[in-house]
C-alpha cells in the first residue's frame, strides 16, 4: 500500500476555507502510519473542510501539510492520489447507474499505469466480502450499507497509505454502523492510516488510536482515543450524556451498545 510514501500525515498552523473565509484555522495534528485518527465536532466545526485540505479539493490560504516528510499543499489532488492519499467523501457518492466492478475499476483508474488493480481488487473483496457476490449489480440497487462500503472499496482500489473517511455510518441503521466500523478496524490491519470524520463519536473513538475535537474551526482537545471516550468535556458535548459517562453506552441503541463494549475490550 502506498509505495511512494508511508502513510504518515503531518499539518501544522493550517487555514482553509471557502469563498476567501478560512472555516478552520491553525490546525496543527499528525496522523502516524497504521494509525486510526478521529475527528470530533459538530456539524459546522470544520471536520468536511479538514479532510478537503488534505486531499487537494480546496487550496488552504496558510500552512503545511506533508506527508512521508514531503510538503503536498501545493500539489493537485490527483498528484495527491498518487501519492496513497485518498478521499471518501461524504454521502458515498458512488455511480449508481454503473455496475459494482465499474465502480471498483474506476477506483484505481488513477493508479492504472503502476499495475496491481487485480491484487487491490483481491484485496478489496476481502475485506468487504457482501459485494463479492455483487460485482455486475447496478451500484444504485444496493442498500444504503452496501453502497457506503463500495464507496470505501473504491477507495481500496487506489492502493492508500492514508485514507480520509468523511461520516462514513451517515444514513445507516445501527447494525450497518457496527458492521461499517468493524471493517474500518480491518482497514488498519491493512497497514492503513485513517483520518475518520464522523458523528458517532462514540463507536469512532472507542476504534481510535488517538482522537481530536474541533470546536468552531479549532483544535480544542487532544488525546488517546480511550481517554477522550472518559472525557467529562467530550461525554457532555458530543456523547450525549451528562457528567457520568457510563450513560453513554446506557443511551445508545442496544446493538452499538453492545459493539461498543467490544471494541472497549479489545482496545484494552
């Protein structure tokens, strides 16, 4: 995965936004190879616009992103791909009137020259094997959790040492959410770093190795992904409960509860 460079992602002191108005400013983190990083925030935090920076999609108007140890902010977001970083964006955005296999080629259209779509593609149906069955299907005839993980495999098929998921269980009942998070997991057995934008603060950060909260288009907390799940501050703000965080396993849906102590204990 990623034969340019390892998939090790530093930022510092940046700003991007729309329009001429930076929405984030002075981010400064580190994402390290093999690593799963959650983003926490509310909607309008800056979470969608972090991951546009990083991939190419917006310019940023201050600071440094490298990756590998080499400075990217100024190259293009398919020079960017290249190099093992790629992007899935929000709202699965997949070609709903092309087949599952069409859509998986299309992934590592970018990369077709270096070879090894057919090892990305082994590699894809492995990790998501509920599409293996399901490779001439319309794309656009699969459920909602079908279509979120084919919006990931495409991403496989790139080869990426970094990927930057953006509100990956958006949309999904809760038994997708587990499953969608388990395979997240799976990704970084891969030897995948992950940038994870996403709502579900507490199945993201019980699967992180680190974690950092973004209030208002700044980096506000900081911390291991278990000591953020026990934050007072992170359980009031965004799991939903009051001061005792035990509540937040209690409140949430019985099936994530239970996935949720899961992944508790493995991170143990």
């Amino acid at each position: 995965m990623g034969e340019a460079l390892p998939g090790a992602l530093e930022i510092e002191g940046l700003c991007a936004g729309y329009g001429g108005g930076d929405v984030i400013s002075g981010i400064t983190l580190e994402v390290k190879p093999g690593e799963i990083v959650a983003l926490l925030g509310a909607n309008g935090a800056g979470k969608s616009t972090l991951l546009k920076a990083v991939s190419g999609l917006i310019p940023p108007s201050v600071g440094i992103i490298r990756f590998g140890g080499s400075e990217i902010q100024s190259l293009q977001t398919a020079a960017r791909l290249r190099l093992g970083i790629v992007h899935v964006p929000e709202g699965r955005q997949i070609f709903a009137g092309m087949t599952v296999a069409q859509n998986l080629l299309l992934g590592g259209y970018a990369r077709r020259r270096d070879g090894g779509n057919a090892e990305a593609l082994d590699l894809a149906m492995r990790v998501f094997p509920a599409l293996n069955g399901r490779l001439n299907d319309v794309a656009g005839n699969l459920s909602g959790g079908q279509q979120q993980m084919l919006a990931i495999a495409r991403g496989l098929m790139a080869r990426p040492a970094l990927m930057l998921l953006d509100e990956p269980s958006l949309g999904l009942a809760p038994k997708l959410v587990a499953e969608i998070f388990d395979l997240i997991s799976a990704l970084k057995r891969q030897g995948i770093a992950i940038l994870l934008s996403e709502q579900n603060a507490r199945l993201s950060l019980a699967i992180a190795d680190r974690g950092y909260v973004l209030e208002n288009g700044r980096i506000s907390l900081q911390g291991a992904g278990r000591e953020l799940l026990d934050s007072k501050d992170v359980a009031e703000k965004y799991l939903g409960v009051g001061t005792r965080g035990g509540k937040a396993i209690a409140q949430a849906p019985s099936e994530l509860a239970e996935r949720l102590r899961q992944l508790i204990q493995q991170a143990r």
